[in-house]
C-alpha cells in the first residue's frame, strides 16, 4: 500500500518538482509545503534518498523548495504554513541526502521561524512572518519543523518551545480540546496539533498532553470534522503513536484498514485539497510503522 502510494506521486512529479495529480483540482501540488510533505513520506519509508526508485522525485523537491526560498530573509513559499513544511522536510533531508545547499537553507528556514515568533504577541505563528498574532494550525506547522531542526543539530532556544507551548496551553478548553486563537471552538484537527507539540517538547506525562488525547479518544477515527480529514491524519498518527503503545496499536490497526479501504487503485488518495497533499498526508499517517526518520521515533 505504501509503495503504490509513493510510486502514484513519483508518476505525477513534473520535472520542475511539483506535483499534479489528476481528478479535483491540485493546485496546493506546486506549493513547497506539500512538495516538502510528499519528500519527507518518500524518505520515512526508508529508501536511500541519493540513488533508488525515488531519488529523483526527493532532488527534484528540494530544488522546488530551495528555488522558492527567500535568499535574504530564508522565507519558503507564500505562507507560514508552506514555510514550516518546506522546512520540516530540509531538516529530514540535512544529512540524508547528497547536497551543500540543505544545511545554510535550513538554517535561514530556522532562523526566519525563531524571528517571526519574536513579533508574535501571544508566542506562536500566523500566516505571515510578518504577522503579530497567532493561530494554533500554523503553529503547529512552524513549531514541528523547530523541532527537526533541533534534531537536526540547529540551535534552537529553549525559550523558543517554552513561549509556543505558553500559547498552546491559552488556547486549551476545559474539554481538553484547543481552539484557534484561544480556548473554546474545540476541534479534532487542532487538538491533535497541539496534542504533538507537547509530545514532541517531552511533556507527555502532563494534564495538558493527556487530557488531548481523552478529546481526541472521544472525537473518534476522522476528529470529528470531515473537511480537514487528512490533514487530521497527519497530526492525530503522530499523536497516538506518543500517547502510548496500546492506544496506538488500536488506531494504527483502524487506520491501516482505512487507508485500505479509500485507496484508489492508482495508488492515490483523494481529498478536499488534492490528490497531491491527500496522498503524502495518508502515507505519512502509515509512516510511523518505519520510524526511519528523527521526527517519527518515539
């Protein structure tokens, strides 16, 4: 399943790297975000990314996202949310794969993340590098690719993770749950967000991190809210596989049978965002049973 699944991006990879799928308009397959979303499932399958069936699909992603980086101020793409993406996958490629260009993009990447939280009032990102505000998706986005890097070996303030995790727990309901800009408005795909950033900065055994995963528990296999359904995958695998090995063992087993069952027979799965982003968001749902990569070990 997953290789049908890598080989259905690979066989619609256009040489310049992006990705256009057939069926309901993919235009989110030429953002850096989801090109660097498609890499890094390419790569957690655990492939040699230099040489192999999927090198030239990884090389020409990076091209895509070094291309559309910001030489001076180091911003990917036209969002906060491309850029964190773009920049999850230049951290998984640093060290992996063949190229002197990863290492300095990276850290204009990072760096452009750590400068554009010193704006933010409430600590963590918005739409725009630029923005003073806050939301809890984008930050998710932004905070994940923070702690590649660090993984990566880029310093990374612990002020830094202690600031966004303060925004998280301001955007936490008494349901467990977090909102948008602030608590209330609970959703799946949001809790399952927020529920990862306090995985990945170690509080696993905190109330915050434990009464997510009940919300999450309750909300059932989709998080309660069909239109973001992939991109509630990508988060909630992460965080049930964090919150403990029984429970993810119960929702891997469901998701494999779901990934199964809603793949398309040329390898894709569809979605309200494209086939591009629906496809590397369900493999990267399935990419936790290789752990190959820094950011999916547990």
């Amino acid at each position: 399943m997953y290789v049908k699944g890598l080989n259905f991006l690979r066989d619609h990879q256009k040489e310049d790297g992006a990705f256009s799928t057939p069926g309901r308009s993919d235009s989110y397959g030429s953002q850096p975000g989801v090109v660097g979303l498609a890499i890094v499932a390419m790569m957690a399958h655990g492939d040699d990314p230099n040489r192999g069936p999927y090198a030239l699909v990884i090389r020409r992603g990076l091209n895509l996202i070094i291309k559309n980086q910001n030489s001076s101020t180091g911003y990917i793409g036209s969002s906060m949310y491309n850029h964190g993406f773009a920049a999850l996958a230049l951290a998984e490629a640093y060290g992996q794969v063949n190229d002197k260009r990863l290492g300095p993009a990276l850290k204009k990447a990072t760096e452009l993340i750590l400068n554009a939280q010193k704006r933010s009032r409430p600590g963590g990102w918005r739409y725009s590098p630029e923005s003073t505000d806050a939301d809890t998706t984008a930050s998710g986005a932004n905070f994940v690719a923070l702690m590649a890097a660090r993984n990566a070996g880029l310093g990374v303030p612990q002020e830094s993770i202690d600031k966004a995790l303060r925004f998280y727990i301001a955007c936490q309901s008494t349901d467990g749950g977090f909102g948008y800009t602030s608590a209330g408005g609970s959703n799946g795909p949001r809790t399952a967000i927020g529920a990862l950033c306090f995985a990945l900065a170690k509080k696993k055994e905190s109330n915050r991190f434990k009464s997510a995963m009940d919300y999450l528990v309750q909300t059932g296999p989709n998080g309660g809210y069909d239109h973001y359904y992939h991109y509630f995958l990508y988060y909630a695998s992460q965080t049930y596989f964090h919150a403990s090995p029984k429970l993810w063992e119960e929702w891997n087993a469901a998701n494999i049978k779901r990934m199964m069952a809603s793949q398309q027979e040329n390898g894709g799965w569809t979605g309200n965002f494209g086939g591009s982003f629906a496809t590397s968001a369900s493999l990267l749902s399935l990419a936790l049973n290789y752990r190959y990569l820094p950011i999916y070990e547990r």
